[in-house]
C-alpha cells in the first residue's frame, strides 16, 4: 500500500485544503482583490482531492489483486468508516442543532447527507448549508465501487482492456457534460430559474469522476507496471514540471469555468495535471518528496477535518465581526483562516 505519509503527497494535500478554503472565502464576501487571482480558481483543490483519493485508495485495493492475493472487505470498509464517519458525523449534528453554524439558512434533510447522496439532488439555490459534503459524497461512491469492480474484473482485466475501460469512462464523461450545458444553457441560460451547473454538472458523481480515475489510472502502474513505474520514478521532476506547465494551461482555459470548454474539455484535463503532480510526489526522488516542509504535515492531517468544518467557521467569524473586518485584508485574512484552523484543529483533536 503507496504510503500517505511521503512528505511530497503531504505537501499536494496540504495545498488542495488551503486552496479550497482559499476558494470558499467568497462566502464572506472574499478576501479583496490581492487575493482574487489564486481563490477564484480554488476549486481545483477538489479535484487535486479526487486524484488523491484515486491514488491512495486505488492503491488500497489493488496492491493485494496484484500480488495476487484477495480483497479483504471487512478491513477496507471499516477503515474508510472510521476515518470519514466520526467526523462527518459531529460536523452533520452541529449543522441540525446549531442554526448559526449554517453558513446558509437552508438546508437538505439530513437523509440525503447520511445517504451521501444530497449530491444527486440538491436544491442549491434555497437549500445550500453544507453543501460542500458533496465531494464527499462523490468520494463514498467510489470507496463503495471501487472494491467491488476491482474484484469482479480482476480474473479477466488485461492492459488494453482497463485502457479501453478507462478510455470510455473519460470521453462518456466529456459528452455528458456538453449534453447537459446544453440542455441547461437552452432552458435557462443566465441560471437564473435554477442553478443548473452546479445541479446537473459540478455536483453529481458521474460528472466528476476523472480525478479519481487520474488518480486510480497512477496506482494502476504503479501496481500492475513496476517497471514502468520505476522509469517514472527516476524522472519524476519532469513528470512534475509537466503537470505544473499543463494546470497553468487549464488555468487560463478555465478562465470562465461555466463555459462548455471548460466542463467538457477542462475537467479532464485539470484531472491530468493533477493525477501528473500525485505521480511526481509519490515517492522520494525529488527534493520534495525527501524534505517535509514545515507546516504542510500538520496541515494535511487535518485536511479532512478542515474540509468539513472551515465554512461554518467562516460564518461564525462574518456573523460576530464581519463589519469590523470589512475592507481590512490581512487582518480579514488573519481572522478567517486562523478561525478556520482552530475550528479544524478542535474537530481532529477530539473527533
């Protein structure tokens, strides 16, 4: 199993929670305009998650197979439990009994939170109070699936088949995004009746899927083809640099992120540059993949807990001292994300 503790994979986590919290600081009315040019692409640290998650969990289930050996369910499982549940779990109560904690004042009815499935239907624009759980839940959908397509393909999956599987997932998912822009772009196309992006093509899991197989296509070589993967390996500053040169390109292709090349084109693309960057910084070549930088082991740690609960501390903060930190960017700064992190900090320390 691909260790979550390389200092490099430390450091990507580290830099998808900042750039999240970076990105949601719009709730609050964002962090000025000095700030702008990094948080209005934040988003992508989900997607930098997805890739992630399909490499580190990828590498879970599929480390045993390629020894040859089988999938111990009861252990996968209860692992993935324990680690998202506890948490999730304290954050979803907080939002039923405390209206403040609400960085919305509408919310879903906590079945579909507890079913992870408020990504398939939710009502953004009356009903958004946590609806950042919906990378959550996209990311539930392929814990449960994952284990259970590996082990019944495994007896008859060969290179070309997974590449063709692999290769169908990607451009189905491309063409269902332009059907549904669209679709939506012809029945309400200044999204003013419903927002239908964020409904029909950001929030649901398949239209989100091609981090994750970034992420799982990584741990596929890295399991099934050593030795590719130890050529890969010897030039892993390049795959790096690589990644880096293609996110600046989907950087400046998503400039307008509603637009039908950035959904149907960008994703995918996005997905590449991050599955890239997972792939240089899964292993110790590199002089960041050797030296933990100070701060990004701690930071990654909490990255889960800081996900759930850095919204609602953005609230509480604008809720008690929003007109006195209106206008003033570092202390804005200083205060949203310092309350963010103790809010983070409590929720990992006793959860």
């Amino acid at each position: 199993m691909p260790s979550p503790r390389l200092p490099a994979l430390d450091l990507l986590r580290a830099l998808a929670i900042a750039w999240v919290m970076l990105f949601h600081s719009w709730i609050v009315g964002g962090l000025g305009p000095s700030w702008d040019w990094l948080s209005r692409h934040g988003w992508m640290g989900v997607d930098l998650f997805f890739a992630l998650s399909g490499y580190l969990i990828g590498g879970q289930v599929l480390a045993p197979l390629a020894r040859g050996g089988v999938m111990r369910w009861r252990d996968f499982y209860g692992r993935r439990a324990w680690r998202i549940l506890p948490a999730y779990a304290a954050t979803l109560v907080l939002y039923a009994v405390w209206p403040d904690w609400r960085e919305a004042p509408g919310m879903e009815p906590l079945w579909k939170f507890m079913s992870f499935t408020v990504n398939l239907s939710i009502d953004y624009p009356r009903l958004s109070a946590f609806s950042h759980a919906w990378s959550l839940c996209v990311e539930e959908h392929f814990y449960i699936a994952l284990p259970l397509l590996a082990a019944a393909l495994a007896p008859r999956a060969t290179l070309g088949r997974v590449l063709a599987g692999l290769g169908v997932l990607v451009l189905g998912g491309v063409a269902l995004r332009a059907v549904l822009w669209q679709q939506g772009m012809a029945a309400d196309p200044g999204m003013d009746a419903r927002n239908w992006f964020i409904q029909d093509l950001y929030y649901p899991s398949w239209c989100r899927l091609d981090g994750l197989l970034g992420g799982l296509a990584v741990a596929m070589l890295q399991h099934f083809r050593p030795a590719a993967w130890a050529a890969v390996r010897q030039r892993a500053g390049a795959v790096g640099w690589l990644g880096l040169a293609l996110l600046a390109a989907t950087l400046v292709l998503q400039r307008d992120r509603t637009s039908l090349v950035a959904v149907a084109v960008g994703w995918p693309l996005t997905a590449l540059a991050m599955a890239l960057l997972v792939m240089a910084a899964a292993g110790p070549e590199t002089w960041l993949g050797r030296h933990a930088l100070p701060g990004a082991a701690p930071l990654a740690a909490m990255a889960f807990s800081l996900y759930l609960v850095h919204k609602p501390a953005y609230h509480l903060v604008q809720l008690h001292w929003g007109e006195a930190l209106q206008g003033r960017g570092g202390l804005a700064f200083a205060a949203y994300g310092g309350a963010a992190l103790a809010a983070g900090a409590l929720m990992y320390g006793a959860v």
